[in-house]
C-alpha cells in the first residue's frame, strides 16, 4: 500500500529530518497542482538545503519558537540518554 501524498506527510518527514522524502513528496505535489505557491516555496527551501553540503541534519523549518524549543529540549533529551548509556556499559 502507498502512502497518501500530502503537504502534511511532507511536514512530518521535514520535522523528522527526512528532508529527501519531504522534497520527494513536494515534488509529486507540484505535479499534481503546479500553481501552487506554497508547494513551490518549499521545493525551493528543501532544494537549497539539500543541494548544500550541511554539517546539521536538523529539520531547518520550523512554525514557531516554541517548535524550535521542543524540538531542540527531545534532541538533547536523547543526548542525556545515550550518554547515561555509554557510562553504563
């Protein structure tokens, strides 16, 4: 079964950091509705950020701060929990 292509799928892959599947799923948007200009703005930002060689990984998009902020809290909560890991063993 394929998934349902949608700009909200395509936000969840951008937030996961899966920028590749986002943009994938971007493009068959666009194809479908090319005058779309929301889906046109963003092919254009994952194009940028995926053609350019980037050390951060992290999804580049983000709504509000508080996004930005719950999202960087959880990144550096696994930080904390696979450092406790490695003390462990």
């Amino acid at each position: 079964m394929s998934p349902i292509l949608t700009k909200t799928l395509a936000e969840i892959y951008l937030k996961q950091g899966h920028l590749k599947e986002a943009y994938e799923i971007y493009q068959a948007l666009s194809k479908k509705d090319p005058n779309d200009q929301e889906i046109q703005k963003r092919l254009n930002e994952l194009r940028a950020c995926i053609e350019q060689p980037s050390i951060e990984k992290t999804p580049p998009f983000f709504h509000t701060r508080e996004e930005k902020i719950r999202f960087l809290k959880k990144w550096l909560e696994n930080i904390q929990k696979r450092k406790k890991r490695r003390i462990k063993i």
